[in-house]
C-alpha cells in the first residue's frame, strides 16, 4: 500500500516537468537559433548525466541529509532555477543559458524524484 503513494508524486512532478520539456525545444530554437540536432544532443546529454548524478550522489545525499531535508533542498533549488530563468530573459540567446537550463531542470528533477521515494514509501 504504501509504495502506492508514491504514484501521486511522480503525477505532480511530471506536470512541471512536461511543462519544460515544452518550452526548452522552442528557447533553443527560436532563441538561441538551435537546430533539432543540436537540441536533441545537449538534452540527450544532459538526461545520461542527470541519470549518472542520480546513481552516484542521488542515493548516498538522500541518505546523508535525509529524505525531507533533501526535497526541501531540491525544491529551492527548481524554484531559484525558474526564477533565474524569468530574470534572465534577456540572456535567452546564449547557449550557456539554454545548456544551464537543461542540465538543472533534468539533474534537479533527477534528485528531487530520488529523495521522493523514501517518504512515499515510509507511510
């Protein structure tokens, strides 16, 4: 029963989530003047090193720091990243911006998503 809670959960955070992975295509290449190719490679990058963050550091922080105190952490970190990402409009252009957005959203939703699991399954 428990591990049944956890489906609501990955609900929630698919939204925001579905939500970028809408906007990111069209800020690489409207904004930053991206081709399919070049997108679909830094996203494809940014996926494989979110999924080796999650199984190298994901796990051992969630274990160190706690499950409650590691989803605070995380949610902080997605809210400063929204909001550096509507401060910084004016930088949309740059492909540094668009690579930072790819890597935090995936790597910070990969760690948020692990540090979900052990509270899901505690009740």
């Amino acid at each position: 029963v428990g591990s049944l809670l956890i489906v609501p959960f990955l609900l929630v955070r698919a939204v925001p989530i579905g939500a970028m992975d809408v906007f990111k295509p069209v800020l690489s290449a409207d904004y930053a003047g991206w081709s399919t190719s070049q997108y679909t490679g830094a996203a494809s990058s940014a996926q494989l090193g979110a999924a080796l963050l999650g199984l190298v550091l994901g796990g051992w922080l969630t274990a160190r720091l706690g499950s409650r105190a590691m989803l605070t952490i995380m949610l902080g970190l997605l809210a400063a990243q929204c909001l550096f990402l509507g401060l910084a409009r004016p930088l949309w252009d740059e492909a540094w911006v668009v690579h930072q957005t790819l890597w935090a959203t995936q790597c910070l939703t990969m760690l948020l998503s692990i540090a979900i699991i052990p509270l899901a399954m505690r009740v």
